[in-house]
C-alpha cells in the first residue's frame, strides 16, 4: 500500500500519514492524524482526522486568501 496525493492537496507541518488518499485541493489540519482516505475539497483536521469543512466554502477561502496576504484571518 503507498500513499497517494493529488493534485493541490495542502497538508499542514506535522501531520502523520498512514498509507491513504489525499484528494484534489484538500487540506489536512497541522498536526493532524490521517488514517483513511480524504476526499476531494475536503479539509480534515484532528486525531484521527475527521472532515470539518470542504475547500470550496467562502469562508474558508477567504481566510486563505488573508493568509496568503500574510494578514491574520483570526481578526
């Protein structure tokens, strides 16, 4: 078994993965630890990991796009 990343898959520093999917433009939560496969657009965080949002959600978009920026989306 491997593990397999598609394509804009974002995982956070410190995440353990066992031998699973991550799906297109997902994002997996620092410290986060995966033990079965991530959909597509999913955002997954915890242990284990446990889907809590999807990367197609506005909010969540816009506070990337502030990261990005290198502003606080926590303001």
């Amino acid at each position: 078994m491997k593990t397999i990343i598609k394509d804009n898959a974002i995982i956070g520093t410190g995440s353990i993965i066992f031998p699973v999917t991550i799906g297109k433009n997902s994002f997996v939560a620092a410290g986060s630890v995966v033990t079965k496969d991530v959909e597509d657009f999913a955002v997954v965080a915890g242990n284990p990991a446990k889907k809590i949002g999807n990367t197609t959600d506005q909010e969540f978009m816009r506070k990337q796009n502030l990261r990005d920026e290198g502003k606080d989306p926590r303001k």
